[in-house]
C-alpha cells in the first residue's frame, strides 16, 4: 500500500472471527468456538511494526465470594485481549490457549451436564480476581523472549454487582 501511494507511511487493519474445533471437557463433544482477532500494521519508511490482537472469552470466580460464602461463589463471564507484537511467528492458537489455561476455566461453545460440572468445579478451584488474570498472563509473557511489546486487558462481567471490573497492564521489552 505504502509503495503503491507512493506514501511515506501506511497502517493497515484487518480483524476477522477466527474459528477452532473445541471439544467438551467430559463428553468431548465437539463444535467450534469463536474468537475475534485482528492483525494491524504500520509501515513507515522501511520500519514495520506489526501486532496481533487476540479477544478470549473466559471464566472468572470471583476469591472474595468463595472466601466468604458457605455454598458456592459467583462466576464472571470474562473478556480477555491481548495485543503483542513478536521477532518470530506466533500462532493464534498457541496464545489462545495461553489465555485460557490461565483463568478460572474456558469457555466452550456446547456443554453437557458431565461437562457443565467439570467447568462449575474448574473455576471452584482456580479462583481469580480481574487482576489476577491480568497479572498472570503478563508474566507469563514476560518470559517469552519472543515478545518484543504487550497490551493485556481483561473485563468481568460482573454476575451479581451493577458493574464490571477491569484491569489492563501494557509492557515494552
């Protein structure tokens, strides 16, 4: 594009619905699951910095009302991007799944009861506070030596409070 407009600089943005066969944690009955991605670049003169945004939807349980709770607590559906650029190709996949062995649980597009009971006692046990989530995956990127720069921001949607919670952490290396 840059060349073709005879342009000293040119950014370019395309997002799309990226489709994954996923399976049912018990049944492993499968269909797919979508996530929304989006690829941006920036040329200018010869310097490109290209990025990828991953949108993951997970789930939360929120600590506090395990903590305090004699039956149960209350989950949160969560919506998890992140937006990273990287010296060598990185699969979508591989950050999707990062994303999702993080939370409190997945989310998967079709459940059965055995599979409904797997997900409710997964996020039982992984309880997990916006920030937590955030923190988690930075780290983890952190460690990547692959990752050159990092956005991380996650939203609960809050199941029983009139608001959602957010936290966000952005990191250059």
């Amino acid at each position: 594009i840059k060349d073709h407009l005879e342009a000293e600089s040119a950014h370019l943005e395309i997002s799309f619905p990226y489709f994954i066969d996923k399976e049912a944690p018990v049944s492993r009955a499968k269909s797919k699951m979508i996530y929304q991605c989006t690829f941006s670049g920036n040329m200018t003169h010869d310097q490109l910095d290209f990025r990828v945004l991953v949108k993951v939807p997970v789930t939360s349980l929120c600590p506090c009302s395990k903590a305090i709770s004699e039956y149960g607590a209350h989950n949160q559906r969560s919506m998890v991007s992140v937006n990273f650029s990287f010296k060598q190709f990185v699969w979508i996949e591989d950050m999707i799944k990062l994303i999702e062995e993080t939370a409190s649980c997945d989310i998967y597009p079709l459940l059965k009861r055995p599979d409904e009971k797997y997900v409710t006692e997964r996020a039982y046990t992984h309880p997990m506070f916006v920030e937590d989530l955030v923190r988690e995956i930075a780290t983890l990127l952190l460690l990547d030596q692959n990752i050159t720069w990092f956005t991380v921001e996650a939203e609960n949607m809050e199941s029983i409070h009139n608001h959602s919670a957010y936290a966000y952490v952005e990191k250059y290396l």
